[in-house]
C-alpha cells in the first residue's frame, strides 16, 4: 500500500523531501557568454531539480544551485560546455540518510 502512495506522488513532492545543507557559494559556475548564444537552453529541461531557469527578456540563465542534486545531467548535457561543476564543499549539498 505505501509503495502504491510513494508510485503516485509528483516529482516536485519527491523533491520536497530531499534535504540539503546550503553552501553561501555555489558549485555551479556558469559562462554567460556561451549560454546567451545556446539556442537548445539544454540545462532548463535536463535538471530533474530545476535548477536552470532561462529569464526571457536577457536570454540569462538563472542557476538556483541550492536545489542542486549533484547528478551532473547538466554538465553533461550542455552543448556548449558552460557548466563548471563541481560537488558542493565538505559538509554541504545533499544530505544523505545515513550520514
């Protein structure tokens, strides 16, 4: 029965329950100049956090690096190469149950 309720919650409520120890910087460094000429925005739609936002009127990518789940789909996907990445400090990012 509880596997049934845990198949039917959304994304965004998994997520909710994800618990994080915010760094004051980010892990996330993005290269404006590569990222205003992207026409694939790749990072806005491979996150699984939503961590990439694209503000419209600049064609500027908005990173909320404290959502971050250290996958690394983002690096990985961008055609451009503008993503450094790298894991939050010690201590910071995603907490894991055990630790």
């Amino acid at each position: 029965m509880q596997e049934n309720i845990e198949n039917e919650k959304s994304i965004q409520d998994k997520l909710a329950t994800i618990k994080y120890n915010c760094d004051s910087e980010t892990h996330l460094i993005l290269n404006q100049e590569k990222c205003v000429n992207c026409k694939e925005k790749t990072c806005t739609f491979i996150c699984p956090a939503n961590v990439y936002s694209s503000d419209g009127a600049s064609g500027k990518i908005v990173v909320q690096y404290e959502n971050c789940l250290e996958c690394g789909a983002c690096r990985i996907s961008c055609p451009n190469g503008a993503i450094e990445w790298h894991y939050p400090k010690a201590g910071h990012g995603v907490v894991l149950k055990h630790s």
